[in-house]
C-alpha cells in the first residue's frame, strides 16, 4: 500500500517532463546545430540574389523543366524581383537555341505564377552577378609566388555581356 501511494505521489512530478524543452547542452557546437541550417540557407538564398542567375544545371538533362535546384533559385529570385523588379541572367552554355527559348520562357512563366509582375523582369544570357574577378587578375593569383599577398581589392569582375533580353509577359 505504501508503495503504490509512494507511485502515485511520484507520477505526477515524473510526468512534468514529458513534452517540454530539451536540457541546455554545454556541449560545443551542439547548441549551434539547430541555428546551422537557418544560416545555411540565409546563406544560399543571399548568393542566389547576388548572382541573380539561373544556370543549365538547374534544369532536367537536355529539358526545359526546372529541377528542385531550379525551382527553388526561381522562388528565391521571384520574392525579390516581385517587390524590386530587375534582371534575371539565364545562362544557355550549350543548350540549342530551341531548348534555351523553352527555359526562358519556363522561368519567366514560373517568375509570373509566383507574383512578378509582366515587364519586371529582363532576361539575359550573362555571367552571373557578383564580385567576380577579371580573368588577367586571376592569372595573376593564380602564378603569384606562395606565401605572396595577390590583393584584390578594389578589383570588379567586368563581365557584362548581354547576348539578348527578354522581359515577363
């Protein structure tokens, strides 16, 4: 009879813990795995933007569809040129000129069906936005002498070409 008096005085304290928050961990780099994935994709959304490209990997093999890489830079551009508007760079590489018209016009439909406005957007087939480095400064880098500083600063990337553009219908 003690005993399960003792039980049920106990129940109640022992189910106190059922449901709430995990212990604090003073284990390094435990705790920060939870905030990890939300800065890795802070991170990814944030090169996304800057490049504002959409490359031929992104899509299915010698296809028009976009793949979830894809679809999930498009989403990404689509919540930024929906407010901002811009220029979204569609790189053809070797795709034929038939198969890169079809996935300008799959990015520019995605782009509308996900809120951005008809001529919001251009397409172009660049480089990719960013802090890129000019290719005769790279040469230098890349034969400087190790253990040499090859500073880049105040370096831009210079790649501007534009082969054509398009804008959202």
């Amino acid at each position: 009879m003690k005993a399960r008096r003792f039980a049920l005085m106990l129940a109640p304290v022992a189910l106190t813990g059922c449901g709430s928050a995990p212990p604090a961990v003073d284990t390094p780099g435990v705790s920060e795995m939870w905030v990890a994935p939300w800065i890795q994709e802070a991170t990814a959304n944030e090169a996304i933007l800057r490049e504002g490209t959409v490359y031929a990997y992104q899509f299915i093999v010698e296809s028009a569809e976009l793949n979830d890489a894809g679809r999930h830079a498009v989403a990404v551009l689509a919540e930024h040129y929906a407010v901002h508007g811009g220029t979204v760079r569609i790189q053809q590489s070797d795709a034929p000129d038939d198969l890169y018209a079809g996935r300008v016009a799959t990015v520019l439909r995605s782009l509308g069906e996900l809120g951005v406005a008809g001529g919001a957007v251009k397409v172009v087939d660049a480089p990719p936005r960013g802090d890129g480095v000019l290719s005769d400064r790279l040469v230098v880098i890349v034969t400087a002498p190790t253990g040499t500083s090859a500073s880049m600063a105040d370096e831009g990337s210079g790649a501007s070409a534009a082969s054509s553009a398009t804008e959202v219908q």
